[in-house]
C-alpha cells in the first residue's frame, strides 16, 4: 500500500535532530523538503540523509550549511528514495521549521 504523508516536521536551532526515519517494511519516496526561518535574522541549515541509521559524516549530506535569509523559506523537490532504517537529519543555526513530505510504500 503506497501512503502519501507528511513525513516529518520540527523545528530546530543548532544541534542536529532527526527529522524522519523510514518505518521497518518500508520505502519511502521523499517529494519535497521546505525549510521556514523562523526568526528576523539571516541563517543556515544543513539536510543529511544517513543510511541506516549510520552515524551522520560529511558523505551525508545533501544540503550543507545553506543559507537561509531572515524570516525567508526554501523549498525543494525531488524523488529521493530511501530504505527501511534510513534517516533524514536536519540542523539550523537560527530557529527554522523543516517539513518533509512524501510516500511511503509498503515492502513485504
């Protein structure tokens, strides 16, 4: 069964949090990713996608440290596929809410 969704949402400020992991028998299909700076001073942000789980390194990421002017939203869409354990991992240096949105597909 194939279950669009909204995936994730959080909001962060310095420290990386873990903004999705891919349900056990699943697959997800992830179509857009936004990214709102929630506060009136300029920013950036990060975006990792860790397979497995795996402790988040430099090959992980998809966005590094992009910045992200005051009060101002990104917005990305693609069609990355991810595996069951996979993680989405985000990080802000300035309060921002991620919102990330997709399909889940169910493996057997």
């Amino acid at each position: 069964m194939n279950v669009a969704k909204v995936l994730g949402q959080t909001v962060s400020t310095g420290s990386a949090v873990d903004l999705y992991t891919v349900p056990a028998l699943k697959q997800t299909v992830v179509s857009t990713l936004t990214v709102a700076n929630l506060t009136a001073a300029a920013g950036t942000f990060s975006v990792a996608v860790r397979v497995s789980g795996s402790t988040l390194e430099n090959k992980h990421y998809i966005y590094r440290n992009v910045s992200l002017p005051a009060n101002d939203t990104f917005a990305a869409t693609f069609g990355i596929t991810m595996a069951a354990t996979d993680v989405v991992t985000v990080a802000s240096s300035v309060s921002s809410s991620f919102n990330l949105f997709g399909q889940e597909v169910t493996t057997t």
